[in-house]
C-alpha cells in the first residue's frame, strides 16, 4: 500500500512572528522557515508504516513557492521515498489545497493519506477533512494512534472530552496530532541520501483546478497586547490581590 | 436566509459552548435554528430550546449519529443545507472534525475559529498562534463557521421554541464507533470554568500533577489545564492540553504552575481576565503576561496556597 504525505512549508514554531506596519499582512521577509511540525509527525508515521512492512512506498508531496523543495526534501530525509512539487506562489486556501491533492490522489491512488491536522501558520484546520470528502472516503482525524488492519484502520483520536477509537474503511484520510509519535531527527548520511531522491514538478495551474481564495483578506493586524503586572513576593501577598485587588476569589 | 447552528452535546446535556457560538451567530442573522444530531438526545435538544435567540431544534435521530461520525453527521448537515447561508458550530473536537468536511461537499470555504463578528459575512480570526489578527470577507454563497467560544459570552436561557424531528440522511458506512475512553470528573469544563489551574513540565510526574494541582483545583472549584510537555510526558491527559493546538480557555483566573509561556501556550490562556504565574525563573516568558507573577518553587508554594484558600 502507498501512503501519500502532503507537507507544507510554513514559519518555524520558534519563531515570534511581525504584522506588517501597513496591517496588509505578516511579514516573512527573512523569516526561518521550517515543515509544518504535524506534517513532521505524518512522514514519521508514514516512514514508520513502510519499516513495519504494512506501506510499500512513502510519497510525500507539497503545495508552494519552488522553495518548498527544501520542505520536501526534509521529508525525503526522513525516509519518504519520492516527492512531488505543485508549484505556485499565491495564497491557496485549504478548499484549493484539498483540490489539488485529490488530483494527486486520483493519480497516485494511494492507500492511506497522513494529513498533519493543522498548519501552524494560518491555524485553520481543514485540510484533511476536506480532501476526505472531495475523495468521498472515511476520515480519522486528530490521531495519536493507528493500527492497520485488512482493508481497514482503528484510529485513536485526541477529542475535547479524552479519546476515542474508530474503525474507518481504507482508502482512508487521517490527520495527526501531537501524540502520535516523534518525529526522529535526519540523519547526516539520509539528508545527504535524499538529495538524489526524485521530486516530480508541476505547476499547480496547469492541473486545472480552480484554487482563487474565496475568502478577502481585509486586513490583518497586531493582537491586542497584556501587560505585564506584578511580581508578589509571597502566597499571601499573592492571595490578598487576588481578594481584594482582582476579585476572583 | 437562516442560520443552522450545530449543537455539542453528549446526547443529554447541551454544552456551554454551543451557547457562545449562538452569541456569535445571533450577531450575524436572526432566524436561527440549532441541529441536535444525536442518538436519544432529546434531553440536549430540550435545551437548546431554551436558549434565547433560537428559533427552532431540529432534532436528527439515528444510531449512525450517536458517536459524532465525521460521514454521517456531514451527511445530514449537507442534506439540509439548502434551506441556510450560514452554516455554524463551536469550534470544538467534533465540529473541527465534521465542519470542514460539509464545507467541502459544498465547495466553500470555512472560516475557521472566528473571535469576533464584524458584519454577517465579515470575521476576525487568529492566526500564527493568535499572534496576528486577520480580518476575512467570505465571497461564498454559503458560510461555513466555527466559533471560538472562549471569545463570545453564553447566550442566557429565556425562549422555548419547538422541537422538529429532522430526517438522518443515509450513513455512507465508512467508519464505526469502536470505543470512548472519556475521562469523567466533578471538575467544570475547562472550556467554561471561571477559575483554571493548570501545570507545566515541572511538575515531573502524574503522581506530583495530582498530588500538587488537584487540591488546589478542589478547593478552588477550577478546571485543570496542562502545558503541551506535560501532556506529552504523560503527567496530564491530552484533554487537558491549553494552547495553540489544544482548548482555548479565558477564564477569570489562570493560574500557571512550571509553565514557562511559550507562545504555543499562551495562544490557549491569554485571553484570561487574570493571570497568576508560579515559576521559580524569574525570566520565564510566562511573566511577561501575568498580572501577578510568583518566582518561586511550585512544589513550596501551592501546598501553602490550598492551606491558606
Ligand atoms: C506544533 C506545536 C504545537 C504546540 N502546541 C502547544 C499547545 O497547544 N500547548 C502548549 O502548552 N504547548 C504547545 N507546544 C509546545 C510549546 O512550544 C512548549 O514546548 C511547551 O508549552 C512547554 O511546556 P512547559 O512550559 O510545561 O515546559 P518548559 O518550557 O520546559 O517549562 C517548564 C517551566 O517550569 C519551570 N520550573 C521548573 N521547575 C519548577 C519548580 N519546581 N517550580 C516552579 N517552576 C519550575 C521552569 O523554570 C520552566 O519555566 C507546541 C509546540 C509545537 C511545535
């Protein structure tokens, strides 16, 4: 079974990002970039199927600027075996996102798809379930585990109230989260591997899909900012504010 | 046209944070009617009807829906889609699971975790962990939604409006419930609590988080939160995770026990009324957003804070 990893390139986690002075966006001038840490978690469970000889090959493929080969090839670093690039450099919303990788799907026709559950950079949370339906299959979002059976997958899945396990039918969609595994760290010799490793190119628009935003980005602006208040030197000085200064006890 | 809000409920009782979401659907149209799609959940859907600013329940009723299958949920919404332009949810576990998947099947966008509304197709939204604010027009017919409820207060109770049988659509048969393993306690939601508790990485152990944490929660009456490292290391369970990518809170109290405020953690807590850190760093990024910050031993500290409450 091929397993079908999409990754993006985004912001690094490290990195404390600045709203642009004219509020017309962020300014990612300069900044480091990284893969996306879910996506990270999703190659890793998707390496750790193919070393347990449930996948047969990893495919790992981007959406982006040309510089989302590097994302790529840190994919290919920690073991996915060939890569795919959609090139573009507009904003493509996770509607037109789930689009393009149905494309790669109907192509590809892999038999699982490790979406991370969310890209950290616009928060939004979609993809996966959206590509699942566009595929019509079943979607287990939010894993911390998954166990391959015949034709099918028992999914754990991180919800609001603790876990919850599903069985879905394969071919199947599942996000990850947080839980689920961690990511290893490339080696030098496999980083140095997956320079020879293939990335097929395209350009997103020859794949005639429609991916204009739908949605108007009219502004985007700094959040409101907290001060810092006082530092209290004891549990009662710490308790008398609360009662009498802040009111919540 | 009407706005469908879909309810979070356990079948029994409806959450309070369907209640916020209908504050911010009240803010975009009024004729609104709330989806309680469940099994055996006319308990949830007598309360939905209280709410105030609800027009009508539509009551959906079938074993396929019991467990909030992603499918069979995104199969109903989108049979009675027509009949709305906004479609509505609290952006919890199960609506971030289903809502994408109906904005799909109806080739629209979804607007994701909206903290507030500015006109009915106008919305501000958090992104890069809440570190900017984006304003966003939708250009879609129809609107796809979710609400972060800790931005919007709960609509109070005050109607009664009735209850209308809806039809499940059929179950397209693609997953199965297999098993829960939800965590029960007499604590409040940790969405909802007034007063939130919540440890860091420094607390070492599941026996220290239970030993240190949970009184003072106890006798605080408050929810307790963890840190992404506690939950990760196992002292916490993963419900308990505050952050960007875990629950948004905004208590009236936040108190953070070894957190050190990285902004993955803060983008969950900083919307707190107050916010009382405890770390024995004194340079701890967690101070720069506390009202009352303590530099000192957790381990010292809290024992003396449940003694002297
Ligand atoms: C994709 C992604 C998503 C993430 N999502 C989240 C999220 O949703 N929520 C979240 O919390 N994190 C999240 N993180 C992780 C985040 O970046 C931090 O790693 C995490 O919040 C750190 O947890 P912590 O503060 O408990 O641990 P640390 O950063 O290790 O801090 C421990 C603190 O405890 C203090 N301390 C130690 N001993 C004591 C003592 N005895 N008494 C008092 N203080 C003491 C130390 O001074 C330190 O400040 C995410 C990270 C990534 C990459």
């Amino acid at each position: 079974m091929k397993v079908l990893v999409p990754v993006k390139r985004v912001v690094d986690f490290n990195v404390k990002i600045r709203v642009k002075p004219d509020n017309s966006g962020v300014d990612l001038a300069n900044v480091k970039m990284a893969i996306n840490p879910f996506d990270e978690i999703s190659v890793e469970a998707a390496v750790r199927l193919k070393e347990a000889g449930q996948a047969t090959e990893v495919v790992a493929v981007s959406i982006g600027p040309a510089k989302a080969e590097e994302t790529l090839r840190s994919a290919l670093a920690m073991g996915a075996d060939r890569a795919i690039l959609i090139e573009t450099d507009d904003t493509v919303e996770p509607l037109a996102v789930a689009k393009i990788l149905k494309c790669v799907a109907d192509t590809e026709k892999p038999g699982l798809i490790i979406v991370g559950k969310q890209a950290i950079d616009d928060d939004s949370n979609q993809t996966g379930q959206m590509l699942a339906a566009l595929l019509g299959w079943a979607q287990a979002t939010f894993a911390s585990k998954i166990e391959l059976g015949d034709q099918k997958a028992a999914v754990t899945r991180e919800v609001d109230g603790g876990l919850q396990t599903i069985e879905v039918k394969l071919p199947a969609v599942v996000t990850t989260d947080l839980r689920l595994n961690e990511p290893r760290y490339a080696s030098l010799p496999n980083i140095m591997k997956a320079k020879k490793k293939p990335i097929e190119k395209r350009i997103a628009a020859d794949l005639g899909v429609a991916t204009a935003p739908r949605l108007k980005v009219l502004k985007t602006e700094e959040p409101a900012t907290r001060k810092a208040g006082i530092k209290v030197t004891s549990v009662g000085e710490l308790i008398e504010k609360l009662r009498s200064e802040a009111g919540v006890l | 046209m009407a706005i469908l809000l879909l309810a979070e409920h356990d079948n029994r009782t409806l959450s309070d944070q369907t209640a916020r979401a209908l504050t911010a659907a009240r803010e975009i149209g009024s004729e609104i009617h709330v989806l309680v799609a469940g099994k055996d959940a006319n308990a949830a859907a007598g309360e939905a009807a209280k709410l105030a600013g609800v027009s009508k329940v539509l009551l959906a009723d079938s074993d396929a829906l019991a467990n909030n299958l992603a499918e069979p949920l995104a199969a109903l919404i989108v049979s009675i889609a027509g009949g709305y332009d906004t479609i509505i949810a609290a952006a919890t576990a199960s609506a971030k699971n289903v809502m994408p998947r109906v904005a799909a099947l109806l080739d629209v966008a979804q607007v994701s975790e909206i903290i507030a509304v500015v006109s009915p197709d106008t919305f501000k939204r958090p992104i890069y962990a809440g570190n900017a604010i984006q304003t966003v027009q939708t250009t879609d017919a129809k609107k796809v939604i979710t609400v972060r409820a800790a931005a919007f207060q709960p609509s109070d109770a005050g109607g009664s409006v009735a209850i209308e049988a809806v039809q499940a659509a059929a179950d397209p048969g693609l997953s199965s419930f297999v098993k829960d393993a939800i965590s029960s306690s007499d604590r409040p939601e940790l969405t909802s609590a007034k007063i939130v508790i919540s440890g860091g990485r420094a607390l070492g152990s599941s026996e220290k988080f239970k030993e240190v944490i949970l009184p003072v929660a106890e006798k605080l009456g408050a929810a307790v939160g963890a840190s992404r490292a506690a939950v990760d290391a196992g002292y916490a369970p993963n419900d308990w995770q505050v952050g960007q990518t875990g629950k948004v809170v905004a208590p009236q109290l936040y108190i953070a026990c070894g957190i050190s405020g990285a902004i993955q953690h803060l983008a969950g807590m900083k919307d707190s009324k107050f916010i009382v850190a405890i770390n024995k760093d004194a340079d701890a990024p967690i101070f720069q957003v506390a009202d009352y910050g303590l530099v000192a031993d957790l381990f010292d500290v809290l024992p003396e804070f449940e003694k002297a409450l």
